[in-house]
C-alpha cells in the first residue's frame, strides 16, 4: 500500500550553463546532506532544479552563495511498492476525485519501493486519499 506526506521541496533557479547541477550537487554534498529526490531542467536560460532533502535549512545555506532564487514549497511524497500498476492506482484516485495533478517526478531503482513527489491542487486531500 502506498504512503503519503506532506514535505517541504526546495527550488532553486539559476542561469544555465554548463556543469550547473555539477556545482549544486557539489555545493549539498559539501554540507553534508542528502538529496532524497530532484527534478532538473531547462527553461528560457535558466536552470530550475526542485529538490527534497534531508535538511532543506542546510541545502538552503549552502546553495544561497550562487545566487539566483530558493524558495520551499509544500509537495506531497508518495512511497510505493516497486511494481507494475502501482502508480496508475495513485493517479487514478487523485483523478476520480477531482483534482488536478501540476507536475510529478520520481525514481524507483531494484528495490522493493519506489518514490514519487506530487504537486497537487488540493495536496491535503490527495494524502488522504493515497493513505485510505
């Protein structure tokens, strides 16, 4: 059965270039925190990387030297089983209900769970209906 929760995610926005996520990477690990889950791309120029971590305060001290904007956002972390199926039944709930998926991203490797972070319309209500 899939679990849900709310998480803070940080995003971060920078001028692109070359060896970007190299030095945000670098710049976390360099403090000592773990990244659980990332998102990166490429839009007009800029970078936009969302991020959980295991110290977002600490993420966010270390990557505030190179500029550009870090915000938080409340996101919702979904872990599930590892297997076929699992994911559909997630966003089939979250869409007979009625709410609206704005992005998600994830990862799951040869383990028995993998990780998901949704951005809902009504992240409140989405975890419960993940969590029934």
């Amino acid at each position: 059965m899939a679990k849900a929760m709310k998480v803070k995610q940080l995003q971060i926005t920078l001028p692109n270039k070359v060896g970007l996520l190299s030095e945000v990477t670098t710049a976390i690990a360099a403090a000592k925190v773990n990244i659980t889950a990332i998102c990166g791309y490429e839009m007009e120029n800029n970078a936009l990387f969302m991020m959980t971590t295991e110290s977002n305060a600490k993420a966010k001290k270390a990557l505030a030297p190179m500029g550009g904007t870090i915000t938080e956002e409340d996101v919702v972390e979904v872990e599930m089983a590892n297997k076929a199926g699992e994911l559909m039944k997630i966003a089939m709930k979250i869409a007979d209900a009625g709410i609206n998926i704005n992005y998600i991203y994830g990862t799951s490797a040869a383990g028995k769970t993998g990780t998901c972070i949704v951005k809902t319309a009504d992240d409140k209500k989405a975890i419960k209906l993940i969590n029934k």
